[in-house]
C-alpha cells in the first residue's frame, strides 16, 4: 500500500496527473474541533504531551477534508525541553523558553540518550496514527531546522528579525556553534524515533533561513538539514526527508542536492513557474499558495491554485500552501482549494 500512497510517489519523483495535497498546521485553531480539543486538554503543552488528544487532533483534518497526508500534531520546541530547557506558552503571545546563551549553560543540557524520557508521548502519538489514519493517508513527522529551534533557545521566544541568535554568532561562536550541535544531534535521535514508531516521511522546518546570509545560511541552515538528512538516510534509507528552507529565495536552485532531501517546500515569496524552471528540475517540490487566500477566499483563491498546479504540473508536485495556515482561515476556504486542486 506504501508505493500507493500518492504522496510517497510524488517523493519519489512521479509526476501525478492531480497534485496530493496537505496543508502545514492543518490541525489547528482554524478548526472548531481542534478548539474543542484543546479547551478539553487544558493548554497548549497539555494537549501535545497527550497521545490520545494529540492524535484526534491530527486525525480531524483528515476526516473533514481528505488530505493525502496527516502530519503529526507538536511543536519544534519539545526537543529544547526535552534537552532541558524550561518551556512555557503565554496565552496570546506565544512561547518562552528559559535561554542558552553560555558555555556553561550549555553543558547543562541533558545527554541525548535522555531526551527520549520527555519525548515518548510524541512517539506514541505517532503508533496511534500509524493505526488510525486511512490506509491511503501518508503519516508525515517533523522536527525544527537547527537553526530555527536556536533562535528560540537563545532568545527565550520568537523574535522578528533574530537578533540575539545572531549576535551570539558573531558574538561567541563556539557556543553558538555547540547549540547548533546539540540541536542537530538531539533532530536526529527524535526524527529517527518518530520514523521507528511509524512516520512514513519526515520534514524539517527551517523558518527563519532567510535571515541568515552568505557563508552562514550555508553553515547554519544549509549543512545542519545535511547532517540530519544524510544520518536519517543511513538508518533509514527508505524515507523520504521534505526540507523547508523558508525564505531562501533563488537561494533554493541546487537545494536538494545540497540537504539531500526528496523534496523542497518552498515559500509564498518565490514565483511557482521560476520554482518549476529552477529547482523542481532536481525533484519533487511542495508549495506554495499564500496562507492570506485561506481567510479572503473566492475567485482569487481559485485563479491561484489552479495558477500553481499549472506551473508545477510537469514535474513532481505536493500543494501546500507556503506557510501555515492562520488562525483566522474560514474552514470553507479550505475545502474550496482542495476541490480546486482536484478538479471537482
């Protein structure tokens, strides 16, 4: 059933007569359900450290809308935590975290073989949906890019242009570039339990690639996705690594290559036809409408989809949208784009 799956073809490098389509933060707050679920968990952390929630929630998009793939329900930031970092979420502003910024706090971070001891709710998760899901639905993981998830450590939170990671870099390197290590170690462990319990595709979720210039977006996004993809590769040869170097730009020609992943997730902000021209000449690519088209809706919605299954529709192709959906998405627009995407 594996080799059916159409997701798994299109990573495979097939050119699919209808793209397969999921939608990053497909469970989400834009949904009724999820809200339910969440208010029944309590809080945000509650509700991904509970197996049976978690899974229900990553299970809710697919039974009301048919996506080809479901993708696990958690944050990047359980593997700071589970590396020992005290997390917590303040309601309408988002997640703080206690901050790495010392060598001395980073030998303070707990050895990998520990992060397991935190993290085996998410595992489990996974088994449920290996399960649960439809026969026909890919089970997709994830983990954040090293990069990104070190911004938050270092800063304790997001932050709009990720100035105290790169003043750290330039500041100290050594202990910028042991957080860098550590993160990408502690991808690996998880990435590789997540795929023993069940995933059948990983992503990495590089969202502030962009910031990073020159020699740095090489060494600091570029060459940490590498490491984590090509040790993935080593232990399980078989899976399929989907790499999102969020704001790369014309940066993203030779980026399969590069990571060594099957696929590139592109962004809203880079042109589908120039994308089809230059970098899904190297294989599959998934992207990358606008996450705005899922609040406003109507023709444009339509004009724009179908616009970027055109440019995309002679090489391996995923729809997606070029970022997460937004809490304030209407459900309906949802379904309209997917019975654009499909022809209905």
């Amino acid at each position: 059933m594996a080799q059916q799956k159409t997701i798994l073809r299109a990573l495979a490098g097939e050119t699919l007569p209808t793209p397969p389509i999921w939608m990053m933060r497909q469970a989400g707050r834009y949904l009724p359900e999820y809200k339910a679920t969440r208010a029944q968990a309590g809080d945000f952390l509650s509700l991904c450290y509970n197996p049976e929630l978690a899974a229900e929630v990553t299970l809710q998009p697919i039974r009301r809308y048919g996506f080809d793939a479901a993708i696990l329900f958690a944050d990047i930031l359980l593997l700071p935590q589970a590396l020992g970092a005290d997390l917590w979420f303040v309601t309408g502003e988002g997640p703080r975290l206690s901050t790495i910024t010392t060598a001395d706090e980073l030998a303070q971070l707990k050895p990998l073989d520990a992060i397991h001891d935190t993290l085996n709710p998410i595992y489990e998760t996974v088994k449920i949906l290996s399960r649960e899901l439809p026969k026909e639905t890919t089970l997709i993981g994830f983990a954040g890019s090293p990069w990104t998830v070190a911004t938050y450590m270092i800063a304790g939170q997001g932050t709009p242009d990720q100035a105290p990671a790169h003043a750290l870099k330039a500041e100290n390197r050594p202990v910028f570039e042991g957080i860098i290590n550590r993160i990408t170690e502690g991808t690996i462990e998880y990435l590789s339990m997540q795929i023993q319990a069940g995933a059948e595709c990983v992503k990495l979720f590089d969202s502030w690639a962009g910031s990073l210039q020159d020699d740095d977006f090489i060494e600091f996004s570029v060459k940490p996705m590498q490491r984590i993809t090509a040790a993935l590769k080593k232990k399980h040869p078989d899976v399929p690594i989907i790499a999102f170097p969020r704001g790369a730009g014309k940066r993203n020609i030779g980026m399969h290559a590069a990571i060594g992943a099957d696929c590139i997730a592109l962004d809203d902000g880079v042109d589908a036809v120039w994308a089809a021209e230059n970098v899904q000449k190297d294989g599959c690519v998934q992207g990358n409408l606008k996450s705005s088209h899922m609040v406003t809706g109507g023709d444009t919605l339509v004009s724009e989809t179908r616009r970027i299954c055109k440019a995309f529709s002679k090489g391996p192709h995923i729809f997606n949208l070029g970022h997460g959906i937004t809490p304030d998405a209407n459900p309906d627009n949802v379904q309209l784009m997917i019975d654009t995407v499909r022809g209905a």
